[in-house]
C-alpha cells in the first residue's frame, strides 16, 4: 500500500514552518507496519492544490491530505479534493449544529464563514473532531482511500487516536517495531568503526545513525509479515549485536537521557548531587531539573562566572586561581570539591572552560573545558577540547559532566 | 517562475528527521523575491524517485533536487534525474581527481564507491562542492532548470551562496523584505484583539503569527516589483502600524530575544545582573550565558532548590518560608534582594514556583510561580499562573523574569 501525506498550508512554504503533523502521522503509521512513500508540501492556492491532489490520487493508493479544513477563503482542501473527484460537497445539518454549539460553550456566536466546515464530500464519512470545529473526512474511491483531517495537531491526533488508527489496524499487513540507542563519548566515525558490517543485509530490518555533537543514536528498526514477536525479536538481536559492541558507550535504550538515567541511578542509591557552573552558565544545572522529581536528588546549583563567586561560593583559593587559572584542571576540581563540601551532597560536579566564540588564548583556545566530579573517595576531573560554536560547546560539556557521573554511578552499582 | 523543492532520502520519511535543507533555501529563494510552490519529500527507491522527478519536471519551471548524491548504492539521485531527463550520465575525470585529493589530505584512499560523485548529466554544468566530494548539478531543459545539491547543509549552503544565488539573482523579478517583531507578555488571542484590523489586504504584503507560550512573533513580508526600497518601506509601513498598537510588547524587530535585548541594556549602562532560580532550575542563567559576552554583565547564579539553600545561599530568613511557603511572593521577594546583595550585583532576579507536574496543590497548583527583580530603590514581585507541561512553565517563568528585567531598565533608560 503506497501512502502520500499532502500537507496544505501556505505557511509551510515559508521559512518559518515546518510540517510536523507527518511525523506524527508517520511514527503512526509506521507502528501499524505501514510506510510513507511520500510528502507533499503544498500552499493554498486553487490550481497548484488541485493538482498535488490529483498527482497524489494517480499515484498512491491512501492519501492524507492536512489542514485547509478551517473556516477562511483560504482554507480550499474541501473544494480542491472535490473536484478533482468530480465528486459534489454535501452541506450537513448537523455538524453545523455541533459547531454552533461549540461556540455557544465558549459563550460566543459561530461566525458566518465558519459554514463551510460542515461540507462534507458526497460519499464521504464524517470523522468527528472533539477538539474543534472542522471534521474529518474519510472518503473511499476505486480502491483507494483519501482522508481529510485538520492541520491543528491536538485535532489532527485526537481523530487519528480515536477513528484512523483502529480502523487501519485490520489492514495491517505487518509489524514494525523500533528502538533507540542513545550513545555518548564517541564520535560519528569512531562509532561508524566500531558497528562495522552491523548495518542489517535484509530487508527486514533498518540501522539508522543520527549523531550530533556529544551525542549519537542509532535508531533500529525491525518489521514482520506474521507477528509483533518476530519484529521484536528481529530488532533486539540486533541491538544486543550493537551492546556488544558498545558497551558503556550507550546511554540508554529508551528514550532516556543522560539527565535522566543519572537521576535514575541517584534516587535507587538515594543520593544527591550539586553542580558548580562556569562556562555552561546553568545548561548542567537546567538539564538536571527538567527531570520531573529532580528535586528529590538535585541539592542546589552555583553558576560562578567570574573568579570572585569561586573563591566565596565554592572555597576555591585564590592561590590555585592565580596559578593556574579559572579554567585549568585544578579549578575544576577544586569547584567539584568545593561545591560537594557546601551542599553537603554525596557528589560534586563542575564545568569550567572556554565556550567563544571570544576569550580563547594560543595556550587556551575557544572549546577548551575542564570538567570535574568530586564523591566521598576522589576528585576526576577531564580535559576536552570540544568543536563548534558557543552552544554547542556548552552541550558537549554538560554531556561530559553528566557522563561522567554516569560512569561513576555505574561502577558504585557494580561494587 | 513556478519553483518545486524536491527533497530525497529515505530518512525523511521516518519519524525522526526533518527535511531542513528546504528552509534555508526557501528564506534565500524569498530573498530573491522568488516564492516556493511545493516541497516533496522522496525516499530513495526507484520507481518513487524517478516518479517524483517527472511530476516536477511537469509542474515547475525550477526544481532544486536536495540529497541522494552520496557514494552508496541509495544515492539514486542523478541516475533519476537522468534518466527522466532521457540524458546519459558522463564521467568527469576532474572531478573524480579532486575528490580523491580531498581523501588523500585526510590521509586517506577514496573508496571505490565515491567514482559515481564524478557522473554528470549530459549538458549539465557542474557545481564544484568545496566542503564536500559530490559536485552540484546545474541542467537546462526546455527552458526549465533542475539544480541537483548535496544533502549535507554545509555543502549545500556553500554551493548556493557560491554559485546559485548569484545566478538568480539576474532573474529577480521582485523584491521581497521581511521583519520580524517578538512580543511577550500577551496571549495570541489578547494580541489578535490588538492588532485587528492590520492583517494586509494587497497582495504586496503578508502577515503572519507565530504563537509560542511565553513569546509571539509577528512576521511581516512585503515584495516590490519595482525596487528593494518600496518592499522596504511597505514592511516597515506594517511594522510601524503594529509598534503603534504593542508598544511595549514588543521585545525586539532584530530577531533578538530578550536575554539578549536585557544583555544589551546592561551592557549600555554599564550594571550588572546576577539570578536566584528555584522552579527554573537554571534556565534563567542558561538563557542569560547564552548570549556571548554576557561575562561582562552576569556575575553569577545560584539554583537553590532546597529551603535550605535559599536560606543558606541568600540569606532568606526561614521565618518567611515557615510562614509563607518557598513558593510566595514573600520568599520570591527575599531571595531576589538576597542575591543582589550577595552578589554585589546593580539588579536580583528570583523565580519560586511549583513547575510540575508533580508538587500542585488546590491552593497553590501546578504553574503558579512567583517571579521578582530588586534593584536599588525597590523590589518587585509578581505572582504568575502558567498553563503547560513542566518545560513550558519553566520557559514562561523565566520569560517573565527577563521581561520585568527589561521593563526596569526601559524605565531608568527613559529617566
């Protein structure tokens, strides 16, 4: 079964949107075992709509064609699927009635335009839209199935969720299951090195590698004709395959992050850390709490920017500042020490380092950080040299610190 | 000029990438006063591909085809793009040297598989990649012009900063300028109440709302056919309308955020900032530091999470926080007084909130936070309600923490 998704939207076709109901649509579709052979981006204007509608009708045999479906002169995807069915609008009393209503609740009157939402496409079934006004549209044609749906996401999905998704499942002629690894401290190359003549030679299963600066994950994907146990089975063998191979280097096999999985290993020992930020300005400290219960293990945080909040709030001597200076490994660790000694939590993690794009020397350029963590038993500290620019310099040293806290939790599990 | 972006690659149509190559050349296309008619993305089989192609080919005057020249037995691009064409692929010794040196100044021996990178399409000028080994494809067929460019962002940018746009721009056939004005503090349906009424009615001028909690941009385009100074006045015409209307509101009409606006300010005036974070749990400072040289004006931060580090840290007294709450206007006053006054700092911004979606109660639920700036003459303290999930409450909160920031500093700016 060949599946087009035609956005619609003039909005799409300008540098400030992105289409992202496909890739709800898709991450859906792909659940059912089904696959998209394609997306259309298209604006609302008559004749080039119409056409995309009618490529799309010759070449896949189910279409979802989004957004277009409100009340304004622009919104044509009714009109423009009707006629290139040949096919005449139907007005319906009572979705009228049910939109009219909707707006009554809000305390306010339905507008004129809003009339044409209740056109529906003669043959067409109505896919009640519970979270606004304009109905879906399910229209079956020589064999092949068009459905319309409206653009707003929490519409989109709530329609899909109830009526698409159910309907689709008893055509599923397959099982796709998937799996994320998420790696750190590994860069594309040496990964690609390391997973070498592990890209899967059948076609039933997929190897997909997404890196960026500090992290990279390897999506897996596996599908079967019988049953969702084989597909499962396919994609755990290969990622036991890619465990093997990786080891440590992988985060996680959920979704999770390097916050997350630190946070996890800290509330099962009951634990807690604090953080001393230099050049990450608070990102190590923001990535810990947007973990939902971080409270319960985050301490506090102290971003010292300049040497003076150093040396009062975490106890860092002067001495080591002058003779080494505010990002050397010394620093870090006295930062680590320091900060772990003032909130009183079993670990202590410091970031200190250059992030640019100014302030980089010949001895100590932009990109150059030490991170530290200090626990009851010793003070690591690591020298990086990290690339790109300002952000992602920071990115990469939060990563770095929260692996290595990682790591550390990791070998105290195993004691 | 009818112009159609084919965008090719298997990956696109999974659920975890995003064609991105597409906005980049639709924001330069726009600077060319040229518009995109429609975007499709393609995977790499056969048959799609090739279908894909023709569709256009019919369609559009102008086709740029992104992706799927790479080395491997996927990247089908120019065999499809040939073969629609009915033109033979010719092999460019030159260009197979030149991707060989590129290999040899790494150190490395070019694989076998990149000899296809030096196929062009018969009449098709080549567009040499300086950032990567597969050359860009410049073909023109009955007056139509297909432009094939890496996928790779970095490649495909520097092809067309080099040798598309100025191309184009002899084919300016308009001109086309856009601004963009950021608010905060209004919501989208309090902001449509301001501006009713200025939604352009020629076709000269678009505008559109782009609505985020916590922040809403306005963004103005208008073209000329005549001259880049008549679209420059028809914006800034708009643009100078919605001032009239939002005052205030608006944060900037350069693309700067308010960390940066605030940044600027306390650059200019020569006062620093230093930031107490409970429920933000360092998003504030995160914001800030991201700002380059923001060294010169952010002295430190402290995320203190616990009572006890917003005692210990900021001097709160713990009478307050018995009798208040952590999360009150009274504790959220004491710790912003509490960290200019540690600091040493010309202003104190503290936010204490409850971001969830645990920790609500009936009295004091999920998204109240109270957010407060002290300066030298006086403290400020607001109590604030946000709706959304823990990262949107986060976002907001220190939005508005940044925006009492940037109100204090117009006044005194005003004085």
């Amino acid at each position: 079964m060949k599946i087009h998704i035609l956005a619609v939207g003039s909005e799409l076709l300008t540098p400030f949107f992105q289409d992202t109901d496909s890739l709800y649509l898709t991450r859906r579709l792909n659940d059912l075992g089904l696959e998209v052979a394609a997306k259309i981006i298209i604006g609302d204007e008559r004749e080039n709509l119409q056409n995309a509608v009618r490529r799309s009708f010759a070449d896949a045999d189910m279409i979802f064609v989004t957004g277009g479906l409100g009340p304004t002169d622009d919104d044509r995807t009714r009109e423009a699927v009707a006629e290139v069915l040949n096919r005449p609008l139907h007005f319906h009393e009572d979705i009228l009635r049910a939109i009219e209503k909707r707006f009554l609740r809000r305390g306010k009157v339905m507008p004129p335009s809003n009339r044409k939402q209740a056109e529906i496409i003669e043959g067409g079934e109505v896919l009640a839209n519970s979270a606004g006004t304009a109905p879906g549209q399910w229209i079956e044609v020589e064999e092949k199935t068009i459905i319309l749906l409206p653009g707003p996401p929490s519409e989109l999905q709530s329609i899909c969720e109830a009526l698409i998704w159910p309907r689709l499942e008893s055509r599923r002629r397959s099982f796709l299951v998937r799996k994320v690894l998420k790696t750190t401290g590994v860069t594309e190359s040496e990964l690609e090195g390391l997973i070498d003549g592990l890209y899967p030679r059948d076609p039933e299963r997929r190897l997909t590698v997404l890196a960026s600066p500090g992290q990279i994950e390897l999506h897996i994907s596996a599908f079967s004709t019988r049953q969702a146990a084989e597909a499962e089975f396919r994609t755990e063998a290969l990622a036991g395959e890619l465990r093997k191979r990786l080891g440590t280097l992988i985060i996680s096999d959920d979704g999770a992050d390097l916050e997350e999985i630190v946070g996890r290993y800290l509330r099962r020992r009951g634990e807690t850390a604090a953080v001393a930020e230099s050049c990450t300005g608070g990102l190590l400290s923001r990535r810990l709490t947007l973990v939902p219960g971080s409270s319960d293990y985050f301490l506090e945080g102290f971003i010292t920017y300049t040497n003076k909040a150093k040396i009062d709030r975490l106890g860092v001597s002067s001495e080591i500042i002058e003779a080494h200076g505010a990002v050397s490994a010394e620093t870090a660790s006295a930062m680590a020490a320091g900060v772990r000694h003032k909130a009183g939590s079993d670990y202590g993690l410091a970031v200190t380092g250059i992030a640019g794009p100014t302030g980089g020397t010949a001895e100590k350029p932009v990109g150059l950080v030490f991170t530290a963590l200090a626990d009851g038993e010793a003070i690591r500290v690591e020298k990086n040299i990290f690339l790109g620019d300002r952000s992602r310099v920071q990115f990469q040293s939060a990563q770095k610190s929260l692996d290595m806290l990682r790591r550390r939790l990791m070998e105290k599990a195993a004691e």
